[in-house]
C-alpha cells in the first residue's frame, strides 16, 4: 500500500506500553525518539515488538513548527 | 512556552511555499524531511525562512505506525 | 507496507481538485461519497485520478461519532 | 447543529469498549466497519451502545489516500 | 446531530477567507480568536459568513496543552 | 518556544484524570471547559494539576465550524 501521508521517518521499535484500549509505541527515528499513541488492536495487529523496524507516519497537516 | 505534544524534532527549514491561505514547510531533521501543512499566517507569524532552526512538532495521537 | 490506522475504506476516485497547495479528492466508498484534502505533491506521487482504485485511510482517534 | 466535517458514514454501532478513559466505538457503514477512539465521556454522553443508529464523522484534512 | 467532539466554543464569526481549496475561518468565542482552516465546501454549504453566531468545535484528542 | 498553532486560549486547569496512558484535562478558558486527551507522560512532564495556568493549543486545521 503506498499512503499519501507526506512523512515517514523510518526508525527501530524501542518502546512498546498497552493501556486499556490506547497503546504507545515508541520508535527511534535516527536518535530521536517518536511517540505514537495508536490502538491495542493496531499495535497486535502489526505484530509490533521492541527492535521491529518500523515507520512513524504523520499526514502533513498534522504537523506543526516551532522556533525557539 | 512548554507544549505536551510529545514530538519535537529539531532540523533546519529548506523550503516554504505559501499557498492562498495554507502553506508547506520543509524541515530537514536528521538527513530526513519533514513537511508541515501550516497557515500563511503562521508562516508569517514566526518568519519562517529557508535556513532557519526549527522544529517539526506532532501529538502523539497523530502518530502513526507502519512496517514493510 | 502495513499501516496501524484502523480505517481503511475502498473506493474509485470520483473528483481531483488541486488547489495551490491543497488538493480535494473525492472516493466513492460502496455508495458514500469520502473527501480526503491532501496535499498536491500527494496527489502526484500516487498519480490519482479519476476512476482509479483507492483507499480513504483515517486514524481510529480522528473519527467521532454523531447521532440524530 | 450542522457542523463543517465533510464526511459523515450513517452506520449502525457493532461494539462499544470504554477504557480507562478512552473509549473504542466500531460503526458498521455498509458492510465496513469504521472504529472511532473517543472519550468514554462521549460515549456516556450519546449514550452509544450495540444496535443505535450512529454516524462516523471525519474532519476532510484527516483523510488520507492509498492505493495497492 | 449531536456529536462526540467535547469542545464546542460557542461565539460569532469575525472573518471569513478562502483560498483555493481551503478556507480560513475566524469565530470570536468570549474575546478569543479561534481559527479554523475547513473546505470551501464547507463554508458555502453552511453558508458562513461575517457576523453569524457559530460553535468552534474541537476534538479532545486535538487539544495540546502549554504553559508558561 | 513559538509555535505555528493558530489558537492558544489561556485557562486555569480545572481537573486532570489519568488513565492507563491517555489522560485528559479540563481547561477553563473564560467560562467555558475545554477537554484535552494528552498522554499521561506529558501530564507529567509538565507537572500539570487543578489550579494552574494553562493554554489549550490547537492547530487551525483541526477545528471545525458548526451552527444550530
């Protein structure tokens, strides 16, 4: 499937937190480190585990800039 | 100001293309580019211009996760 | 590549309209008419256009629910 | 209230899991089932449950485009 | 239709812009400026225009928080 | 840190309930409650509690416009 979602910034699995039905998956994405915060059933249905190559995607609207 | 979205990275703007009211900004984090969907306004608001530090900012719940 | 977003609607491409940054394209999902707003360099990268195949996508935490 | 999000699925609820706070809804829309992660206060407020009528209602900037 | 969305700001319509695709909408909510960025579709469907009462409605998985 | 959202509303924090990871807070902006859905980690990151001067944020394209 290719996705029209302008950024997807390929990293490793480093964290993976279930909750009740929300999960967090966190992946490092050449040293930083990305957030996601998806369902339980997304995360078993990918299979996702620590040290599984994976993307984090985000739609361009969906970020911000900032300046310090 | 300290913001909760979880997903700050930092890079260099490489390109900003205004639209009629929504402008693209491309953010260089890491050797990977990152493009926001923003207003003109806010475009105009922090000044963004090609060379300047900035950050690429996501909630985490805009996170998406993808394997191959 | 496989994606965590829970939605994934297919359809035939029924309308692209490219704006100067943003575009509107518009899938017919059995009968239900989906308008997804993209960006044009999203549009060209998977070359869409009416009456291709093609999957609305959306994220479980950017849906709501109404009722009457 | 009429409200500016292009895309409204009529469907019928097929599931309701709350969580600790968050809430997953699944929406069966013609034969697709749609799953919208929203508050559990949301739920208690539509007082959603298996068998209502129910609408899935997207926001156009949250749709994405995919093709196979 | 009542919907999921927590936030509903009600207010008046101070602004109405629209671009190509995208139309930037200002309501004043209690001295507040909210900005909305929706279709033009959506601004001519629900006829908006400067001086209307209107809500600003906002998701809960929408809202970041700051603080000084 | 400036950042690109279009709408910061200034409010006193008026509950904070956390879940398994999502936690959501409410924010009195002049009279009117607005909910955030933000992780538990960034609550904590922030030191978030009933009293406190807050901002709810949110970027112009996740609001939407609604009318009686």
């Amino acid at each position: 499937m290719k996705i029209s979602a302008r950024n997807r910034l390929k990293g490793k699995v480093v964290e993976v937190t279930k909750g009740a039905t929300t999960a967090h998956v966190r992946i490092d994405v050449g040293g930083s480190v990305v957030t996601a915060s998806i369902t339980n059933e997304a995360v078993d249905e990918l299979g996702l585990k620590v040290g599984d190559n994976a993307y984090a995607v985000v739609k361009a609207s969906d970020v911000m800039v900032a300046i310090d």
